[in-house]
C-alpha cells in the first residue's frame, strides 16, 4: 500500500476531485439557468472553469448568454438555446415532463445524446434526479441513483450517500450506496481500499432502526465492503472513515444540520475577530489558520455532488453556488468522465448483483 | 407483435432499465406492491414504452396501468 499516494489535505481531494486527463478533451453541459444567482454568476464559473482540455455547451436563452459573454467570449465555450426555466419550486417529475425545452432538460439530453459527457446544473435537485433517471438513466442492476457529496469535515472531506434521493430505502439499497461510496472514494479521490461506515444511533451493529440493522447484516456480509462498521453523526465531521452511507431521509437532515452549523461558527467567528481592536491583533496573527478552517468548511471548495448510479456524470451544484462554485461542480462533471469511475461502477455492481442470494 | 413478445419487451425494460428482479415479472405482478417501483420508475417505464413501442401515453392512461398485465395490454391497444 505504500505506493499509494495518501491524501493529506482538503486540496489534495479538491484537486483529485478536479484533476484533468492530458490528451482527453472532455465536453460538460451546463444549466446556465440552475441556481439562485443564474445566468450572471454561472457564465462567471464557465469562464473560469472552460480550458482547451474541457469545453462547455453553455445552455440557456441565446440573447442574453451572448449579452453576458459580450467582450469575454471563449472557444471553449458553446451556447446551445433553451428559452424555458425550472424553478427551483416546480415539482420535479411534472417539470421535467412539462418543460422538454427548458434549460435543465436540454442540458441533461445533451448528456444522454452524447453531444456532452456529463452536465452540470445548480438548479432544482429534484428535477436533475428525475432528469437524470428518465433521460441518462441509471447504470444496469443499479436500484437507486444516490446523491453522493463530499462533507468538508475536519481534517479531510468525508464522501457522504445518500444526502437526499431517497427518503425511503431498503436494506440492499443501502448495501450498494456502500459499494457506489466505495468506487467513488476510489476511483475519483485516489484513496486506496476506502472504509465504508453506516451512519445509525450507536456503533454496535444492533443499533440503530430496523432497516440500518439490516443494512448492517447486509454489508458487513459483502466480501466486497471494507466495512467499519456502524458511525455516529458526530463522526461526519470528526473523520473515522472515508465513506459514510445513510438513507436520503436522515442523509439530508444531516448534511443540512452540518452546513447550518459550520456556516453559523464562520459567521461568529467573523464577528468575534471584527470586534474589539484586541480581536483584531488576534485575527491578523491567526488569520492563515482561519483562512485554512474557512476553506475546509466552505462546500464551494467541492463544488457539487454527484448524482451516482446514472450512466453519465451528473453534477448538481448548491442552488447559491457562487463562480468559484459552479466552477469547480463543473471541473467535477469532467472529471466524473475521464476517471474510471463508471466502467468501475457497472463493473462492480454486476459482480455484486451476480452473488447477491 | 403478438402479447407474449409484447411481454418480453416490457420485461425487458423492467429488467435492463428499472433493475426489477427478473424472476418477479409475470402477467399479474403489481408494479407498486410486487415489483417495488416506485412513482418515478412508472413515469422512467412509461417514457420507455413510449420510445420503443412508439406510442403515446398520456399520465391519466398511465395512471390505471397497474400491472404488467395493464401494460401489456395498453400496448396491445394502440398497436392495434
């Protein structure tokens, strides 16, 4: 194992998690309409993200794309027209179906169509997912796509499924998001035979509601799971293991807890350190740790998840993602295709599927 | 087409798309109950049975198809 190089630091992961492929141009398809800050902040991160190696099928109403990209145009940057938006409020299936040209939807055909590889959209989640599952698909013997995100714990992200596909799951639903967390943790952040825990109530394997109790037979049973065993919430932030795998219901009520929390103490923080002219002097001699604590907790350093389990790498970005944001959820997209993680994908779970009882 | 190979189209996609465990799919197999789909895997089958059977099916038919057996003969309808 000691040819494996071991990931020490958050920018070690954000830059796994970004890497490109010499020689392997890669073409992301992009929601210019996805976000609360949409088209003005999302052309801003095309512009960043858009190289040589990654081009970018910019989709949203013409006029006002070239408006926006007036006297900053990019090779690498192609506008594709679609007029229609989903807002983040429409319900997802009806959207989908009742808006075939809205910007989402044309995005995520590009993909499937294979005019792009994978898409990138930071509008509404639940529109992606079902997107995805109608137009992409999902990857054969796959049950449940999962949403799978990095959490920006301390000292090094932790990749986190389901953080809100699926409020209710089964067992073996639970089983794969394990196999998929695993694939990705490996395949996408480099990290050499990744350990899986299950988030439940305590750590003995009888812990826990009845479907993590099961869950718990189920992949501790799996020869393919580096298992650890069942984690606590407490262990999302204080890292015991690379993978955590929860069901989307307790997985999205987690995540948002963390983010809530994590955005509170910056804000405190930047309070405490703005106040007194002591603080001050404190914060200026501090400020490369701050700095440090700030980025390992700001989720635009990953810049989106991913919606694992399709066929193509789909991106969903923070609906308040800012350029740097989009940015990186699209350099993710491209890196979803030139890794190994979906051949792997499919690979592993047909062989799970083939010794499932 | 005859039913039997109708069948085996819709089995198909049930299996290949939807992941649904093949020895479950018969005639009388109830989507929700028995095949465990769920909503969006009916909206995934119907756009699918769209594309390739070539037809067009409107959400109020797609609501009354509840077994494979509905499906099956939906699909025998419209291509008369």
């Amino acid at each position: 194992m000691m040819a494996e190089a071991r990931l020490l630091t958050p920018h070690d992961i954000q830059a796994a998690l970004t890497a490109q492929k010499a020689g392997v141009t890669v073409r992301v398809a992009v929601d210019a309409l996805g976000g609360d800050h949409a088209p003005e902040i999302v052309v801003d991160g095309v512009l960043q993200a858009a190289n040589a190696l990654l081009k970018v099928l910019l989709v949203g109403p013409e006029g006002r794309l070239r408006e926006l990209l007036a006297g900053r145009e990019s090779p690498f940057v192609e506008i594709v027209d679609a007029a229609d938006r989903i807002a983040s409020g429409d319900e997802p299936v009806e959207a989908v179906r009742g808006k075939p040209g809205s910007s989402l939807v044309t995005a995520v055909r590009l993909t499937s169509e294979g005019a792009a590889e994978a898409c990138f959209s930071a509008g509404n989640t639940g529109a992606m997912l079902a997107a995805g599952m109608l137009h992409v698909h999902r990857i054969k013997g796959v049950m449940r796509p999962a949403i799978c995100t990095l959490l920006p714990a301390v000292p090094l992200p932790v990749v986190f499924l389901d953080a809100g596909a699926n409020a209710d799951v089964r067992p073996e639903h639970l089983r794969q998001f394990a196999v998929m967390g695993q694939v990705f943790a490996h395949e996408v952040l480099g990290i050499a035979d990744p350990t899986v825990g299950l988030l439940s109530i305590g750590e003995e394997p009888g812990k826990g509601n009845a479907v993590t109790i099961e869950a718990h037979k189920l992949i501790a049973a799996d020869p393919q799971i580096n298992f650890f065993g069942n984690v606590e919430g407490h262990q999302l932030v204080q890292r015991t293991v690379d993978v955590i795998v929860a069901d989307g219901f307790a997985g999205n009520i987690a995540l948002k807890v963390f983010e809530g929390t994590a955005k509170t103490i910056v804000s405190e923080i930047r309070k405490a350190v703005s106040g007194s002219g002591r603080a001050k002097v404190g914060a200026a001699i501090m400020a490369p740790d701050l700095r440090r604590i700030g980025a390992a907790l700001d989720p635009e350093e990953y810049g989106g998840a991913y919606l694992l389990g399709l066929r193509r790498p789909l991106i969903i970005g923070h609906g308040s993602s800012r350029a740097k944001g989009v940015a990186n959820g699209i350099r993710t997209a491209s890196r979803g295709v030139t890794s190994e993680l979906l051949p792997t994908l499919a690979a592993r779970i047909e062989a799970a599927g083939a010794q499932a009882p | 087409m005859t039913r039997e190979e109708v069948f085996e189209q819709v089995k198909s996609i049930l299996v290949e798309t939807l992941s649904v465990d093949e020895d479950k799919v018969t005639m009388d197999a109830r989507f929700q109950e028995d095949l465990e789909t769920d909503s969006l895997d009916l909206v995934e089958l119907v756009m699918t049975m769209e594309d390739k059977f070539g037809i067009k099916i409107t959400d109020e038919e797609a609501a009354e198809i509840k077994t494979v057996g509905d499906a099956v003969d939906f699909v025998m309808g419209r291509l008369g």
